[in-house]
C-alpha cells in the first residue's frame, strides 16, 4: 500500500490505533503516520534505541489522548500520553508522564493487558517486570545518587521541571528465565492473570501472573527465542528462533507433557525475527532477516501460503503487525504497509 521511510530502523510497529501507524525507532523517536503518509506526530522518547512499542489504551474518540508504552535499550520503559487531533491542520500533543524503573540491561519488550490497567515489560537481565498503568503524584524510585556540584548545576541549567515523568517501581517482579528475555505478553483476549514468555534460555514459559510464579516451562535444545505471538483462539504459542524456524506449541493443557509437545514448525531460510497473529485461529505471519515477509497456515507448515519482499529483499524485517487485513512492516528500510485479507488465499498489494 505504501512506503515510509525513516531516518533509522524501525524496531517496533503497531497499526492497533484505527486510521494511524505507530512506529518506534533506534534514533528513539516515536512517530504516528496516517493513512495518507503524513506524519502526525514525531517525539524523542528514549536516549537509546527503542526496541518495543504498545498502545495501553485506544483514544475514545478522535481528539482524545491514548496511552502509549515504550520500551528501550536506555534501561527503561515509558508511558507517553498522546492526543492525535481530528482536525489534520492542528498538531498532535504528547507529554511523557511516567518512566518504568527496574531493569538493569536493555528491555527488549512491552505489552499491555486488554484493559490497559496493566503491563509487561521483559529485559536481557532475565526478569520480567508487571506493572499498572496509573501514574504516580510522586516519584516511587529515588534519582540515582550525584554529588552536590553536579547537582546544582542540572539544577541552574534545568530548573525544576515539574512535568518531566514520575520515576514508577513495578507491581511485581516474575522470575525464572535464566537468559535474556526476549518477548512477554498477556494470555489470550490479553487477560492479566497468565502471560507468556521466551528467551535466548531456549524456553518458553507460561505464568500465572497474579500470584508470579511461572507454572510451566517448554525447553527446547539450542534454540534461542526471538519473539512469540498467542494465536488469536489462545490454544497456541508461535515462538520465533535463531534456528530459523518458527515453532507450535500447544498450551491448552495444564498437563506439562502436553504443554512441551510441539505441534510442528514454520522453516525460514533465514532468522525469523518478528511473528504475529491475525484475528483468525489458523493464520501467523512472519518477517525475517532476508527482507521477506511470509503468511502461514498453522494446518499445513510446511511451506508459506504466501510471501513478498519488503525494501526488495535487501534490509532485514524487525517487526510485523497484522490487524483487520492490514500488515505493518518494521526494519532496516524503514517502514511498509501492506494489505492482506486474513480469510482469504493470497495477499492483495498497492
């Protein structure tokens, strides 16, 4: 449908906002584009690459602010508040209100409950970290510790800056991975009492969220995890790896033997680095370091049902969105825009 680009990676992308692209990008801006390619908003957000980026609530109505929630190398995550206008010749708004503080390595995701009261953050540090949304009146995590001197001169050159975001400490800790971690998300329809998550410790694990205990781990030999997707019934994880392959666990069963069987595998020429769901129980779509973006049939793996190459093939895939027949494409060109029908055969592109 269309080609936008950007001054670096695009790390993360979301359609979820109707009319509007979302992207998060290594020059740690966030921006929003509409469907006629104009940029409605560009803000710095992050002094460090932003690697994840989710929409925790949905604006109401046109002109009514939605909750955005980043997460970045920088250590950190971030609730940003952003009002995208209904009349295109005024400017959107963005204030950041909150930074999430507990990682102590690059957090690799965020995701948001389906009410957007709660969300998910993972880290290389091997934790990941649950957290409300509400915004705090006063800073619950101390500034880090400088001398005196330096102090007062932020101090002289900055002011006091009562809107700079409130410092926010998590919910809970959940703790069990004993590697980086890739991706954490909410179980199925994006409820907050199970989450799922997988890692360069070859693991995916399932966790009831509410009392923070991991209830039950599928290990895999050699295989670290990139990125996982639920499938839109919830009776499957997608969980994308290293070893170029996208496999299917089944996660219906409280039975641990059930839960480590695989239901088969998608074979990638290349390393698979992005995978999600379309609203359909059977289909996946895929983006991958060859620069090519693949539709699955989750009854027949064997091969794609259909593909095309984004940036001709040359730059890698980063991340992918699928959401009412339209496909997000984040990576090293940029960002694309696709069309495809979620109950239909092959892809439709503009």
């Amino acid at each position: 449908m269309t080609e936008i680009p950007h001054e670096d990676w695009v790390s993360s992308i979301t359609c979820s906002i109707p009319g509007h692209f979302l992207t998060a990008s290594y020059d740690g801006y966030l921006r929003a584009f509409d469907y006629s390619k104009n940029t409605v908003f560009s803000t710095l957000v992050h002094s460090a690459p932003i690697t994840s980026v989710c929409v925790v609530s949905r604006p109401a109505s046109e002109g009514t602010p939605c909750l955005i929630a980043t997460a970045s190398q920088d250590q950190s995550a971030q609730l940003t508040e952003v009002t995208l206008p209904s009349d295109p010749s005024k400017k959107a708004e963005s204030r950041n209100l909150a930074k999430l503080h507990l990682h102590t390595a690059p957090v690799s995701s965020v995701a948001s409950n389906a009410s957007g009261s709660h969300i998910l953050t993972s880290s290389w540090d091997t934790l990941i970290g649950l957290w409300d949304t509400s915004i705090p009146s006063s800073d619950e995590v101390p500034e880090p510790a400088v001398p005196e001197r330096e102090r007062k001169k932020r101090r002289k050159l900055n002011g006091v800056d009562e809107n700079k975001p409130k410092r926010k400490a998590p919910s809970a800790v959940l703790k069990s991975h004993t590697a980086r971690v890739s991706r954490a998300s909410f179980g199925e329809g994006g409820q907050s009492n199970t989450a799922y998550s997988c890692g360069f410790d070859s693991t995916v694990r399932l966790w009831d969220v509410e009392n923070g205990i991991c209830t039950h781990t599928i290990t895999a030999s050699e295989k670290p995890f990139l990125d996982l997707t639920l499938t839109a019934d919830g009776n499957s994880v997608a969980a994308a790896s290293t070893d170029r392959t996208i496999t299917l666990y089944d996660v219906r069963s409280s039975s641990a033997a059930n839960v480590n069987s695989s239901l088969g595998s998608l074979p990638h020429p290349a390393t698979p680095s992005a995978v999600a769901a379309g609203s359909t129980t059977h289909q996946v779509i895929s983006g991958a370091y060859d620069g090519v973006v693949r539709l699955w049939d989750l009854r027949s793996t064997k091969s794609a049902m259909a593909s095309f190459k984004v940036w001709d093939g040359q730059k890698k895939v980063l991340s992918v969105d699928w959401r009412k027949g339209i496909v997000g494409v984040g990576g090293e060109g940029g960002l694309e825009v696709w069309k495809a029908a979620e109950d239909a055969r092959g892809l439709d592109s503009h």
